[in-house]
C-alpha cells in the first residue's frame, strides 16, 4: 500500500467512523455503553482513527512533495487573515453558545445570537475548516489537500447534520433561531466577535504562528 493510498484509507475511517458513531450507530451504542461509555469510546475511535492520519501524512507527502501551485505572496497574506479569523471563531465557540443542551432543561427559549454566533452559527467548525483550507493555500500538496479536504468535509458536513438534529429535537425555534443567523460566516452581514473571542483568538493566532518552524504570518515579516 503506498502512502497516500494509506492516508486516504485512514481519512476516510476518521471522517466514517464520526459520521457512522454520530448517527446511526449512536442509540445502539448508548444503549449498550452508557452515555459515559459511549463517549469515551467516540474519543478513542476519533484519536485513533486521527493519529493513523498523521502517522500516514509523511509518507504521502514524501511520494508527491512537489506543490501543485505557487502560493506566493498573496496566497500567505490571505492565509494568515484567514488563520487569524479562524482562530477567533474558534475561541469563541468555547463558551456562551446559546443553543448548545443545558443537561437537566429543556430548551424553550435560544438567546439572540451574539459574539462569534452572530457571524455563523457553527463557528469551531467554521474555525476548523478555515485552518485546512489555509494549510491547502500555503502547501498545496497532494498529501496536504487529503489532509485539509478531510477535517473540512467533516466539519462543514458534520454542522449541517447538527441543523438538521436540532431542527427535529426543537422544530419552530430552531427554524427561528436559524433564521437570526447563518450557516456561512457573515452570511447575515458584517458582525463583530466579543471581545473575548478577539484576544484570545488572536493569541492563540500569535502563538500557533510563532511555533510554527519557522515562524510564520505577521512572524515572517521580523525573519
């Protein structure tokens, strides 16, 4: 098995193995597991299933290291926005989601959609799928655009299976709530993210950068 055959096998297990434990395999497994139980042996499939991924990316990338096109100097700058953006929306999913379950309550009422959840409804998937689409941009490999189509394809799909499970849990007012916001970021126009999602996205946008070998983004212009 060659190495991108190997890493186009393990992808297609991480993003089956999510879908299938995720849908229809889930109230069995419950059923037979526990909610606890369950979890923990999503998680175990999900890191498995991501760390044959990684273990397989070198190969593949050895067999085809050539990039299929040349990014230059607008590629990166529209790539770092992109990280940045990407990271804001991923920190601020972390906290005051207005329609995430409370365990215990029923949902009756969603808040007016705020922060990174007035720019798109779904916005860590959103913060995903723009960090594999800026490693797409900056290394257009072959084994990279596996990689970046595989976490994009899941988390894009995986957000519109969301929809479609709350909208049969909650009906009228997750169509309400829909309504007030979009899929897409800045669908409903421009909106700004709270001030906690900024600075900490920002951060962790400075950081990721700055480790990166070598330093990359607003980095690269003090190399």
């Amino acid at each position: 098995m060659t190495g991108m055959t190997m890493l186009i096998t393990a992808s297609v297990a991480f993003v089956g193995t999510h879908f299938l434990m995720s849908h229809p395999l889930r109230a069995g497994l419950v059923k037979a597991l526990g909610e606890a139980g369950f979890t923990i042996a999503y998680t175990i499939v999900s890191l498995l299933t991501f760390g044959w991924m990684i273990w397989a990316y070198p190969a593949a990338s050895a067999e085809a290291p050539m990039p299929l096109w040349d990014e230059g100097e607008a590629g990166w700058i529209v790539a770092t926005l992109l990280m940045w953006l990407g990271s804001v929306l991923f920190m601020g999913s972390l906290r005051r989601n207005p329609a995430f379950p409370r365990p215990g309550k029923k949902i009756d009422k969603i808040d007016e959609p705020n922060g990174v959840y007035a720019i798109t409804r779904h916005p860590m998937m959103w913060g995903f799928t723009l960090w594999a689409l800026v490693h797409a941009i900056v290394n257009p490999t072959e084994a990279s655009l596996v990689l970046g189509f595989a976490l994009a394809f899941l988390a894009l799909v995986g957000a519109a299976q969301q929809d479609k499970k709350k909208e049969m849990l909650l009906g009228d007012l997750w169509a309400g709530w829909k309504a007030k916001t979009s899929f897409v970021p800045y669908g409903k126009g421009l909106k700004s993210a709270d001030a906690f999602a900024l600075v900490l996205g920002t951060l962790v946008w400075l950081g990721a950068t700055w480790v990166h070998n070598p330093p990359v983004g607003v980095w690269a212009f003090f190399g």
